[in-house]
C-alpha cells in the first residue's frame, strides 16, 4: 500500500487479517509509516502482518515489494495517492499496478 494516510490504512487491514507492505518514494515518509503502525497496533500482529516498508516510485519494478509479500498480493490498497498536481504521473502508477 501507499504509505499515505499515516498507517491508518495498514492497520485497519493488519486488523482484518491482510498482510502488508508499505511502499511510497518518500523514504522518511516510510520510517513515520512504520513507527505509527508500530505504535497503534497489538504487537503481536504488527510482527506477523507487516513485512515491511519500501521506496517505491511509480514506474520502478516492484520486484522487492513483491518479495517481501512472498508473491503478488491479491490486493493493491491505494491512499492519498491521486490528487491535482500528480497527474502527469498517473501513467507511470498504472504501470506500477500492473507490474504487481
């Protein structure tokens, strides 16, 4: 997922059962990801549902990404992703999610 939202997106599907893989292109953005999720949820499932967290542009090969999940996710969940001002680099998200 998109490290946007500041982890409320990753815990909420920790919680339900999904495992997680943080990914945005902002490496600090990444390390406030990971200590929020690590600071709201039980640790016991922080330590078996999150696999990590990755830079990842749009338009790189998501290989290690795919890695830490132990293969395609059957699910890409997206926040504050898309807004005026990105646009231009739509294409290269979509990508990105194909590559998946």
């Amino acid at each position: 997922i998109s490290a946007g939202g500041g982890a409320v997106v990753a815990i909420a599907l920790m919680r339900a059962g999904a495992t997680v893989v943080a990914t945005d292109a902002d490496a600090e953005a990444l390390k406030l990801h990971e200590e929020n999720a690590r600071a709201n949820i039980e640790p016991d499932v922080f330590a078996s549902r999150y696999r990590g967290a990755l830079v990842l542009r749009w338009g790189d090969d998501p290989a290690a990404a795919i890695s830490a999940l132990g293969g395609s996710p059957d699910v890409v969940v997206a926040s504050d992703v898309a807004y005026p001002g990105t646009r231009d680099a739509w294409p290269a998200f979509a990508r990105t999610l194909v590559a998946v």
